[in-house]
C-alpha cells in the first residue's frame, strides 16, 4: 500500500503547454506539500496546505498552482512550461499543523515525479 | 532570514570507516526546527530526524547519531561503522519562523567504498 503517490512518474512535455501532477496521500495525515529538486539536487518547498488551505506560498511563478479538492490530495498544475521548469517534483504529507503554528513532524514523501520541458 | 550550509559537497569513506556530516545553520527565530532527510541512489527522500531548538539532547538511533549545539549553531549527523547502503545525498533543513519558512541546506553526497 503506497503511503503517498504521485502521477506521473515521468512527464515530457512542450514549452509553452500546461500540465498537471497529482498527489495523494493515504495516511490520513491533515498537511500536504510541493517541493522542486533541480539537477543539480538543491531542495526546495514550494507549497503547502494544511486542511485544505494554502498556508505556505514560497516565492513561485504564479505559473505554479496548487489545488487540494481535499485533504488526501494536493495537485500541481503548471501554465506556460518553461524549460527552467525541468526538475523532480515531490509531494509530502504529515500530521503537521496544531494550535497556531505549523508543527513538522515526519514527512513523508513520495516518489517524485521527473518533469522534463523540451 | 533563515539559511542552511553544508560545506562538504562530497565525502568518500571505506566501509565501516565513521563518517561526520556536517551542518551548520542560520536563523534569527528562537522556536525552529532541524531535520536530516536522506535521498538514495533511488531517489526517494527519507525522513531521518526531526530536533526542536529547546531539546539539546544528542540522539542516537542504530549507528546513526545527531550532534545538536546551539552554541555554534550546528546539527551534525555522525555514521558509525559506514555501510555500502549508506550513500546517498544527505541534506540538512531548518523551519523557523512557527513553520512558515522550511529552507534545505544544499545536500552531501555521501560514496561509501567496499
């Protein structure tokens, strides 16, 4: 049983096209989060909601979209791909949020999804 | 404004050699937190441990253990008895600022020899 699952594992596309990645988790878990790793490894977080909501929106083309139709899921759509746009892109989840404040516990992720923008 | 370095880019060890990593870290925030994920040639990311910036206690867990001093802003990760499965990409990161930044330190790559 996968934990957190992301499709497509592998995504080729066009500049220019508008493309989406899906993310669910069956952990029951309240938090859910983009990351992008770029070739030459660095890590970052783009997004992520808590319940739905967005609650972290780091500095992104607005290109990015996140949608979370519920709290299992949380899809990344993509406008206008840019070849700078190539990377891995990883979802997470935990039980992360209490009280007023985001609480990182243990995430876990999911296989990555390799977008590559010709 | 929060930042991570790990200034080891790449380490090379024999088997069973002990191994530090090292991360040293940048906040502001007297509330963080610091985590170890470890990314293998597979390519997943695995959680290895989460520290809260008032718990200075060391961890040990298997031949994996954790050096957090507030005092020299450091998280370091030691490998004991280094296996063949031990490299990977190791990447250190911090979350300050009641969680609303999350910043990963550049990663290690970490080649353990038979």
């Amino acid at each position: 049983d996968t934990a957190v699952s992301q499709t497509p594992k592998y995504l080729v596309t066009q500049m220019g096209n508008d493309k989406s990645i899906k993310c669910e988790q069956n952990l029951g878990h309240d938090t859910m989060y983009w990351y992008k790793q770029d070739s030459k490894k660095f890590l970052k977080i783009m997004f992520s909601y808590n319940n739905k909501e967005l609650i972290i929106n780091e500095t992104v083309p607005n290109r990015f979209s996140p949608k979370s139709p519920d709290k299992a899921h949380l899809n990344l759509h993509i406008n206008s791909l840019e070849l700078g746009d190539s990377a891995v892109y990883f979802c997470a989840s935990s039980q992360g949020y209490s009280g007023g404040a985001l609480v990182w516990n243990e995430q876990f992720f999911g296989p990555g999804t390799r977008l590559t923008v010709l | 404004a929060q930042k991570v370095t790990q200034a080891q880019t790449e380490i090379s060890v024999v088997e069973k050699e002990d191994v530090t990593l090292d991360c040293v870290y940048e906040t502001r925030d007297t509330t963080y937190y610091l985590f170890w994920y470890k990314q293998p040639p597979s390519g997943e990311l695995v959680f290895l441990i989460r520290r809260n910036s008032f718990d200075e206690q060391n961890e040990i867990s298997g031949r994996y253990s954790w050096n957090f001093q507030k005092s020299t802003s450091s998280f370091n990760f030691t490998i004991t008895a280094s296996q063949v499965v031990d490299s990977a990409v190791y990447f250190c990161a911090l979350s300050a600022n009641y969680g609303q930044n999350f910043v990963f330190g550049p990663g290690t790559r970490l080649s353990v020899l038979p």
